[in-house]
C-alpha cells in the first residue's frame, strides 16, 4: 500500500502544474522492477478525456489505484523479459496487435480532435428553432394565501377559523389583502402579502399546488389543509408556457454541438474505413 501522505501531495501538485514534470524522461513512481516515467504517466492519462483530468488528479484514491495498477503491469512486463518470454512469436504477435490497437486509438482521436469546426452557433440555432417545443419555459402562477397554522391550534381550531374567514370573504367589501395582512400565520405575509410569484409544477406541498392550479383567476378556495395548517388560496395571475430566449440556452446548445460534431468525424471515418472491400482467399480461410 502506498503512503496515502505522498498520493495526496502528488495529487496536489498534479492538478497545480501541467501533467507532465520537466523532466520528462526522469522516473515517476518506481516498484521494484517497475518504473513508471513521466511521459509513461502522461500516455496513460490521454486515456482519461481532458475534461475529466483535475476530478481524477484531485482524488488521492483514484491516482493511488492507477498508480498501483501501472506499476503491477510494469513489474510482471518486466518478469516476462527477465523469463525471456517475450522471445515467442506468439507473445510477439500479440504485442503488435496490442501496439496497432493502441496506434489507431490514438489516430482516431487525432482525427477527431484536428477535424475542422463548424459554426457551432448556426447549428446551436438551426436546432433552436427546429425543436422550441424543448424550450418552453413552465407555465406558472402567481398567488396569494392565507395560512391558518396549526403549529399553536388543534386541527378542528384551525379548520374552524379558517372556514369562519373564508364566509367572511362572500361578505360585500371583505379585503382578502388585508385579510391575510390581519390572520395569516405564514412569516411572509407581512411583507408581501402572502404573495408568490411564478409559482410551477413542484413548488409547492402536493395538496396546496394542486388546488391553486385548478382555480380561475382571483377565484379563492375553501380551506385547503396541508402540513402547515389550512390554507385560502387566491390565482391572481397566469403565466402562460412560451418559448425562451435562444440567448438562454445558446451555450448549452453549442456544446451540444460540439459533442455531436465529434461523434458525426468518428462515425464518417470508422464508416469510410469499414466500407472498403475484405480480401480474404478461401486457403486463407482453410488455413486459420
């Protein structure tokens, strides 16, 4: 088990500098006939996308299991040379493949990476307005309550004043502003009334939101209970559902973007690569 004092520094100092040290041929991490050298380490990293490099460098264990995994690699390379292993062919074939494999890996993303970039903000816009049913701001509500608590009454208390305040709201020139600045028990009421603006689906406790959005405008309910006591809601206005300003959600759109760019540069080349005709001799066949 490594020093856990010595990953965490060496994480420290991976995420400060660049990833790899000045002395770039030197060694990074040594156990006994592994060895790990800096540009060795850097190699391994390019497996990890670029995005992802400060989170992983950042966490002590995650460097320490790479490490350690590395050098156990390192270790046995280094047994099976020692064993004169690497002398079969087999062994040599499947180094090679190995080789190749890792070689067209890293094309691929060179591919990828140098292809030449489109106007991401065009196709951030062209997909903008091709699908505003994905942007659409929520429709929402604005409301105001009053809250007859439970926290210092019973339950029949509450109800009670609660209803005997909603019959005196049918009264001619009953105020339901200046009632809730009177009755209510919610701590907001006497700055604003009770009012809450741009109310949407989820805001509110279930029974509370569910009752408001089904009352027409300035329309106030019957005694609604929820966990905080009974509750007269009031619809004061509807914000209807529309579609939002490209501006904000350009960026979003660009980066997304950006990813499908590099997936439609891989699958083209992978596609052209593939298309070409396999030449394979029926001996060649027999033979395998």
């Amino acid at each position: 088990m490594m020093n856990q004092k010595i990953i965490t520094i060496v994480a420290t100092l991976l995420v400060a500098l660049p990833i790899h040290a000045a002395d770039e041929s030197g060694v990074f991490a040594q156990r006994g006939k592994g060895v790990i050298t800096h540009n060795e380490f850097d190699a391994w990293m390019t497996r990890i996308p670029e995005r992802d490099h400060a989170a992983f460098l950042r966490d002590p264990k995650r460097l320490e299991q790479l490490l350690a995994q590395l050098l156990s690699f390192e270790q046995m390379a280094a047994d099976a040379r020692q064993a004169g292993f690497t002398d079969s062919t087999l062994v040599q074939d499947r180094m090679r493949i190995a080789a190749e494999n890792e070689l067209a890996k890293a094309w691929l993303d060179h591919v990828v990476n140098t292809a030449s970039d489109p106007d991401y903000e065009v196709l951030a816009r062209e997909y903008f307005q091709m699908n505003q049913n994905e942007f659409m701001t929520d429709r929402t509500i604005d409301v105001t309550h009053l809250l007859v608590s439970t926290e210092e009454r019973t339950e029949d208390e509450a109800l009670e004043l609660a209803t005997q305040l909603r019959a005196e709201l049918d009264q001619e020139g009953a105020d339901f502003d200046e009632m809730i600045t009177q009755h209510s028990d919610d701590s907001t009421s006497g700055s604003d009334r009770g009012r809450y603006q741009a109310v949407k689906q989820g805001d509110m406790v279930e029974p509370f939101e569910k009752r408001a959005f089904s009352l027409q405008i300035n329309e106030i309910s019957e005694p609604v209970k929820t966990r905080f006591g009974y509750h007269l809601i009031r619809v004061v206005g509807v914000n209807k559902s529309a579609v939002k300003e490209f501006d904000l959600v350009k960026n979003e759109l660009i980066e997304q973007e950006k990813i499908k760019h590099k997936k439609r540069v891989r699958i083209d080349y992978m596609t052209q690569i593939g298309n070409q005709p396999t030449e394979m001799t029926e001996d060649a066949v027999k033979e395998m």
